[in-house]
C-alpha cells in the first residue's frame, strides 16, 4: 500500500518547499519529479524518485531524513547540484551585474531488459526540461505495450495520462499553497479529492464519500474520518507518519 503524505523539502542555503510525496510498501520515500527538479535541479526520467537513488547517485550530498518533522534537508557543500550551481552562478552574475540563466537538463532515455525464460521488455522516452515526459513500455512477447504522457509546467500542476490504443486514465494534481486538489479519471470513473494542511492540522475530503481530520505531532499522529456512514478514529506513533490522504479502517472479519 502507498501512503501520500506532506515532507518539507529543502536544499540548505538554497531554498525548498512542502511536496506530496509518498511511502512505498517497503517504506521507501519517493519524491514527485517536478518538485525535486525544482528545488534541485535534477531531471528525473520518472514521475517519482526513491530517497535511496538519490543517495547512490550523488555521494558527496548529505540527505537527512527527519521524519518527526516531515523533512528532508539536502545539504550539498560541494556544489554539485544542478540548483546549487546555478544559486552560485547567479550570485556571481548579480556581483558582476549581468543577466542569470536557469538551469534546463533533459533529453531521451530507455532501457531494455531479458531474462533467461526468452523475456523482454523495452523502454524508450524523451523528457524535456522535467516539464514534459514522453514514455512507452512494450513487451514483444505479449505484443503488448502501454504508453504515458506528463506535463508539469510548473509545480503547482500536473497533468498525466496513460494508455495502449486509447487514454484509458488520466490524472491531475494542482497545488497552491496550503491547498492540494486531485483529480483522476479512469474506466470512465471520475474523482476529486482535495487538501488542506495548516500547520500539524490537515483536512481531506473525496468525491468518493472520504472524509478525513488528520492531526500529526510526530512521534503521534491521530485522525478521526468518515465513510459510508461510519465513523473511524485512529491514533498511531512511529518515524513513518500516517498519511493524511488515507482514510483509516478495520477490515471486515
């Protein structure tokens, strides 16, 4: 199960911002594209980044995961961020009086990969910027293949899609503020859900008949939702802070 929630990111010395990011099954916290191209400066090829690539992939940069607070301070004395050069840069180039640049990287990816059972699967992409990504994903065994569409033209809106001959989903996520609101469309289905996070105090409510109150003072976190006409209160403690976009329940018995 993927758990959402709100973590404060911020590259020390830089600058930084709350993101939605997420907990996978194995407790990994991924982080959405957009906003660690944003406050790092880096052009992931996926929507989400795992906290342990970026840890592999850049050695001399210090991450710390602080999860009674719900952040994850980047400090990168060496300058070998993109956002860190181009802070530097255009201090410099204020110093010097003449005009600064933003950083841009992207460009093309893929991959394929087989297995000894005669398997393979084939990826190809362009991503531009870390604004828009082009991807497909082909199995030639199955004749089968999937492909998606993002666009982000800044932090604060996504947009996606996905599909084989047809869009068969699409989702969309706009930010402003406090306020985060969702919507995805699938199998003909549509839902919003939206947010709002003061402080330790956030609101959740779901065209899906969710509503939830989630209070988080880290170690503790509680929260007091409703759905279907039933009531749910949960109280949990831990480093991994429970999601304020996921509506605690008991399952049948």
């Amino acid at each position: 199960m993927i758990l959402q929630v709100l973590v404060a990111l911020e590259l020390v010395g830089v600058g930084g911002r709350t993101v939605e990011a997420r907990f996978t099954p194995d407790s990994i916290l991924e982080l959405p594209a957009a906003d660690v191209h944003d406050v790092l400066g880096l052009t992931p090829e996926t929507p989400w980044l795992a906290l342990p690539t970026l840890v592999a992939a850049y050695p001399a940069v210090t991450f710390t995961w602080l999860p009674r607070e719900l952040r994850l301070l980047v400090q990168d004395p060496r300058g070998v961020l993109p956002a860190t050069i181009a802070a530097r840069a255009g201090t410099l180039r204020a110093a010097q009086g003449t005009p600064g640049l933003a950083y841009a990287f992207g460009g093309p990816f893929g991959s394929i990969t087989a297995d000894d059972s005669g398997r393979s699967r084939l990826e190809l992409g362009l991503n531009w910027r870390g604004r828009v990504s082009l991807s497909g994903d082909y199995l030639p065994a199955a004749r089968r293949g999937v492909w998606t569409a993002a666009v982000a033209p800044w932090s604060g809106l996504s947009l996606s899609a996905s599909g084989a001959a047809r869009v068969e989903s699409a989702a969309g996520r706009v930010a402003a503020g406090p306020a985060w609101m969702f919507a995805t469309w699938e199998a003909g289905a549509v839902a919003l859900d939206g947010l709002v996070a003061l402080g330790p105090v956030a609101v959740f409510a779901s065209t899906r008949d969710v509503y939830l109150v989630t209070l988080t003072r880290s170690p503790l976190t509680v929260q007091l939702g409703r759905s279907g006409g039933i009531t749910t209160t949960r109280i949990s403690f831990g480093p991994q802070p429970a999601s304020p976009f996921f509506l605690p329940a008991i399952p049948p018995h």
